[in-house]
C-alpha cells in the first residue's frame, strides 16, 4: 500500500533542498550575485507598518525591479516583521520558515525551479528570515532566484 505524501512531507523535502542550496554556497559555489542597492531605491522607499524600530526591505522581482520599503515594527526579527506586514509568506518548517511569496510574488522551488534568496546588505544570508534579528541601518533583500 502506498503512502500520500503530506504537507509536512513536501516541506520537509522543500526545507532540505534549500539548505542544500545553501550548504553549496558556504564551500565555494558562487551565490547569486545581489543587484546593487541606489539611492533611488532608498528613496523611493515605501513607509510600511508602525513601531519603534525602522528598517529598509527591498525585493528585486528576477524582471529587473527593484520594490523598498522602510518597514516599521515592534518585533525582533525580520521574518516576524515582514509577516506581520504582509510582505512575505511561507510555510513553517522543521528548518524554520520557507518563504514562498515575497509581495504576492512566487518562487517555489518545485512549482517554478526558483526561490527566494535572502541577504543581509549585500551578503547571502546563512541563517533564515525567521532567525535574523533586526539591526537598525542594514537592508534585508529577498531576490527570485531561478534554481
């Protein structure tokens, strides 16, 4: 008898391949390369949320745009603030949360052969949205990412 695969089945799939992902990142396989941040983009920068804290978000579409926004919050973390906002959505995973639309935008690994690529500045994130706390003058990126 055959077993349906679950939910939880095909993120737990979902999650290992994207850490593979970024396990071929940290021994020497290049990572995307993160499409240079202007001061136009910093300044067309959208206000989003409420809160004390401020920091900057941009989401570069794999067409070539670049979206910004200067997300007020009260959470720690990114992820935290992001879903609390609307911006990014995922699915919970043993491996934390894997983002699958950034802006109403997908990037599903298995639906599309892309994903979501999350940098801090201008480095490729080795931790997740999830994980990372916010730290105030540093720009967090998602960019579509094709596999």
């Amino acid at each position: 008898m055959k077993k349906k695969a679950t939910g939880k089945t095909l993120a737990a799939v979902i999650a290992l391949l994207m850490i593979v992902l970024v396990l071929l990142a940290a021994c020497g396989t290049e990572a995307p390369a993160t499409p240079a941040t202007t001061e136009n983009d910093l300044a067309a920068a959208q206000e989003i949320g409420e809160g004390a804290t401020v920091f900057n978000f941009q989401m570069f579409d794999g067409e070539g745009n670049v979206l910004s926004w200067n997300v007020h919050t009260d959470e720690t973390t990114v992820g935290a603030a992001l879903l609390g906002v609307g911006l990014i959505e995922g699915e919970n995973s043993d491996f934390g949360l894997m983002v699958s639309h950034v802006n109403g935008v997908r990037a599903d690994f298995v639906e599309d052969d892309a994903y979501w690529a999350f940098y801090i500045d201008d480095d490729f994130a080795m931790v997740g949205v999830d994980a990372t706390d916010i730290e105030e003058g540093v720009t967090y990126k998602f960019i579509y990412t094709p596999a």
